[in-house]
C-alpha cells in the first residue's frame, strides 16, 4: 500500500445517530453539514412492498407506534413519528424515509452505505423478498450506482446486487457471530467466503479489529471498515492503523481527526 495517498472514508452511522434521530431526514440534512464522506442507512419493506429506512426490526423502540415490520404497512409506517423518543427530544416529528427520499438528498454531496437488512420475527431471521431488486432499482433511478456500497449481514443479498448491477459495490458485514478469532483456519476461512460473495468491501465490528485481519483484507483485495466508533481516540487508533472507513454515530468527531496516516505528512 501507498501510505502517502491511503485516506479514510468518514461515514456518519444511520446519519449520525448521537446528533440527531436516526435514519431521519432531519439527520441526514445535518450529516451534509459536517466533514464526512459517507452516509450509512439501513433499508427494509413494508408489508406493502414499499423501501423504508429504518433500523430495528419493530417500531416501538423509535416511534410512537408499535408492531413489526413484517406486518405494517406504508400508509402507517409513515403516519409515525420516528423521532419520539430521541434522547433530549426532538423540535418537530419526523417521518420513517423512503430510500428514494434519502439518496435524492444527498445526491452530488456524499456517497451512501445501504445496509440491506434481515426480517426478524420471534428470533428468527428471514429475508425481504425482492429486497435486492427492489434497491438496485432506487440505486439506479437516482443515479447513484457508482456512490453506493451495499452491505449485509444476509450474505445472500450481496451476489444477488452483483448479478443484478456489477458496478455496484458490497461490502459483507462480520459481526463476533461469524468471525470465530482463534479456531483454526478462521481468517482464511473468511476471506475465502467473502471472496466467492464478489465482494470489494469487509464492514468488521470494530471489537474483532486486528493488524493481522487488516493486513489479510489487503491482501485478498478487500477494503476494510470498522464500526461503530464513537470517540476520537478510537478513530485516531483506526486511522493510524490504516483501515478504510470509520463509521460514527458521532461524525462531528471526525473534524477533530488526523485522517491521514500517521506516518505521512498530512494530517
């Protein structure tokens, strides 16, 4: 690697969590205020087909209303306020995104990470159907294709947007579920995965970081990001160490970093 041009993406988690309700457009406006690359989402459907940004698999922990995904339709999905239950509140309500809404904002401005969620109901993961298709169209209509990763922890999904649109990058989510650090053969195991999903990119939660993984994703040909990262010691840490992206639900942090590597002279 070129140590003096290696930059890290700067990525405001689900817009930014900490600064304002997430995966609102009320984040996502203030996300375009701040010194950062990238935009991370995440999209489900309604029961009525309709791409929705949100997070959690039922609404009751954001909203003001109650129930799970799988069943609600866009109409009510909608009439909620996704902004009821922010730490400190929030001046006005704020509506549940389409993903049209979010990539028509920031069009010209950031790229976006899009996180392609799982259904979930009584602990039992599924998948949306027709939910790649169904993003690969939005990602299109806006023109967006080459300002896109798209990540999952439904690996699934991730070969299904190649097939689709090539151009489209993705990037497989790897969480302490799927990263066995230590057993035997684990790291070659996974890249191996992840080579045959097409990928470009490995989203890591940032607890499985090392230099030896790092070193590993460089070598097969992978960017390596890290989440979620929410103070600047850690971000510099990061930084330093030479990962791709950093995602933050606290992205103001980011105008305080030295994003460059540490031993070139930027800064």
């Amino acid at each position: 690697m070129d140590t003096n041009t290696h930059y890290v993406e700067r990525v405001a988690h689900r817009g930014g969590a900490a600064l304002a309700p997430e995966n609102t457009m009320a984040a996502f406006r203030n996300a375009l205020t701040l010194p950062i690359d990238a935009v991370e989402l995440d999209v489900q459907m309604s029961c009525d087909g309709h791409l929705i940004v949100f997070h959690d698999n039922t609404v009751d922990r954001l909203t003001n209303g109650t129930g799970n995904i799988l069943d609600l339709d866009f109409a009510y999905l909608r009439s909620l306020n996704a902004a009821a239950h922010f730490p400190g509140g929030w001046p006005e309500p704020q509506q549940i995104p389409t993903l049209r809404e979010v990539l028509e904002l920031v069009k010209g401005h950031l790229d976006v990470y899009i996180e392609i969620k799982r259904s979930k109901r009584d602990g039992v993961y599924g998948s949306y159907a027709g939910i790649a298709e169904a993003v690969v169209q939005e990602v299109r209509a806006t023109d967006m294709v080459d300002h896109v990763l798209i990540i999952s922890f439904d690996w699934s999904q991730l070969p299904r947007v190649k097939e689709l649109e090539p151009r489209i990058r993705t990037g497989a989510l790897v969480d302490k579920s799927m990263w066995k650090y230590g057993e035997k053969d684990a790291l070659e195991t996974l890249m191996q995965q992840v080579l045959a999903l097409g990928c470009e990119w490995i989203n890591l939660d940032r607890t499985l970081f090392t230099d030896v993984l790092l070193h590993s994703a460089h070598e097969n040909g992978f960017k390596l990001g890290v989440w979620t990262v929410n103070t600047l010691e850690a971000m510099q840490r990061f930084a330093d160490a030479g990962v791709d992206s950093i995602t933050s639900d606290q992205p103001d942090l980011f105008a305080l970093l030295r994003y460059w590597r540490s031993d070139t002279s930027g800064g």
